[in-house]
C-alpha cells in the first residue's frame, strides 16, 4: 500500500511543479507597452493606447522606439500624427531635440519633416521663425515643406521681416507656383501689397508666367485691384494668341461675371478672328450680354 501511495505523491508533486513553472513563463510572455508599440502588426489603436501610457516616461528606448516611428513612412500617419501630438504636449527636452532632427534629416520624406515642423511651431512659434524663413527660401527643399513654412510664417503679425522677403519668393521665376501663390497670400494677409496694380496686373499679363500663378493671381486680384484696370489686363489676356487657351478661356470666363459695354468693339474683334469653338461662344454670348438693352 505504502509502494503504491509514494509514486503518487512524487506525480501530484511534479505536477504542480510543472503548473508553477508555466505561470512564472506566462507572466514573463505578458506583452509591455514599449513592445505593444513597437509591433508594426499590432493594432494602430492599441499602439496609440501604448503611447500614452509611455508618454511620461524617460525611458531610452521608449524615446528611440517614437523617433523610429516618426521616420517611417510606413507607419500609419494617424500614429505618428498622434507622436507629433504627445510631443508638442510634452515638457521633455529630448522631444524638440528630436523633432528638430527629423527636420533636418533631408532624408526623410517630407510628409514626415513637415510633421515635424508642425510640432515644432506648435511648441514655439516665435523660436521657429528664423527656420521657417530659411526653409521657405531654400530652392533645395520640396515645394510641398517652403509651403507649409510659409503658411506658418502668415501668422507672424509682428511685421518684423527683411526687406522683401515675401516679395522676392513672389516674384523669382524660378519658385514652384505653389511656393509663390502661398507668398503672395502671406502679402495678402500680412497688408504688404501696398502696389497692386504693380504686383499683380504684370503677372497676369506675362504669357510666359506659369498658369497655376496667373490663375491665382487673377482669383486675388478681383478684391484688391481696381474693376477697370482687372478688366483691361483680362482683355489684354484674351486677345494674344501667345497665351495658353485654357489663361484666355480663364480669362473670358472672368470677363462675363461682370460684363460691360465698353469692351464691346475689342470683344467683336476678337471674336472676328477666333478659330477656338469654345473661345467662339463665349465671346458671342459675352457680346450678348454686354450690350445694351434696347428698350421695349
């Protein structure tokens, strides 16, 4: 009876052993939050929950795991958006010594710098100042970072710039015309078209002037430049051939938001030599429409 009792008990003792050592081996296995966030397969909701419980900590690799994740364009943006968020609230010092590399970094894609740059100017827009300048000027930096540079620096209002500085992006041919039209909106907004019939009409007239700036330019120029002078550069528009169709089609079309009799006899000479159909009804329907109304 005692023979059969002992291998029993051993059995019952191993066994429990065993159990024990499979709970010491589960709760190593429980997930952390640093490796909750750095699994790409994890849930983007998960990791962003992870982030959150990481973000007071000064932990290294909690700090290399988010700079990993800022750099990479395959990461979700609405994590690394959420990064940026944690990063402008945070009161690390590590956080804007980071975000200052990313900028930096030329390369990195820009989707990511300009996160980056967003988190900064959030922190402290009046310390940026002298970087979005330099970066707006920077002929080597993609159109898409000068811009967003550049609409942060429209809400500088302490007017406080180097002589024309907004003027010279504006009118150098060489800047992509989105880098120029956001340039010529800070002007707007800033009060610093003090000439616009200097400023404006030349560039709308240019035919050689890149069309994305023309067509801005004339959507501005209806509330800052006097009707008549819009209208005389708009005429002058339609009437050269040298001009792109779709600036003289742009440019009927404004014409006939406000027509007027007195471009009557240029209308018809125009419309005497037109070979585009499209430019052919229009003008025939401008002419309609700007000449007098004869009284019943």
């Amino acid at each position: 009876m005692i023979k059969k009792t002992i291998p029993i008990l051993l059995l019952s003792i191993l066994i429990v052993g065993f159990q024990s050592e499979w709970a010491k081996a589960d709760s190593s296995q429980e997930t952390t939050p640093l490796q909750v966030l750095k699994n790409q397969l994890a849930r983007v909701e998960d990791r962003m929950k992870a982030i959150d419980q990481l973000k007071t900590s000064n932990d290294v690799e909690m700090i290399s795991a988010l700079s990993q994740i800022i750099r990479d364009s395959e990461e979700p943006i609405i994590l690394r958006a959420h990064i940026m968020e944690v990063l402008i609230q945070s009161g690390n010092q590590w956080a804007s010594r980071e975000l200052k590399k990313v900028l930096k970094d030329s390369s990195i894609p820009s989707e990511n710098r300009i996160l980056a740059l967003y988190a900064l100017w959030k922190k402290d827009a009046r310390e940026m100042k002298s970087d979005l300048m330099n970066l707006a000027q920077n002929n080597n930096e993609s159109p898409d970072m000068r811009v967003a540079a550049l609409n942060y620096l429209r809400t500088e209002k302490d007017n406080k710039w180097p002589p024309r500085f907004w003027e010279n992006i504006y009118l150098k041919k060489e800047n992509p015309a989105p880098v120029r039209i956001q340039a010529m909106n800070g002007m707007k907004e800033l009060g610093f078209i003090t000439q616009p019939e200097i400023m404006i009409i030349p560039i709308i007239e240019d035919p050689y002037e890149q069309a994305e700036l023309r067509k801005a330019v004339i959507l501005i120029a209806d509330s800052i430049v006097a009707q008549e002078v819009l209208q005389k550069a708009l005429m002058s528009v339609l009437s050269k051939t040298e001009n792109p169709l779709e600036m003289r089609r742009l440019a009927l079309d404004n014409l006939a938001l406000k027509p007027n009799e007195t471009i009557l006899p240029q209308l018809k000479q125009i419309l005497s030599r037109e070979s585009d159909p499209i430019l052919v009804d229009g003008l025939k329907a401008l002419i309609t429409s700007a000449a007098p109304k004869k009284e019943s």
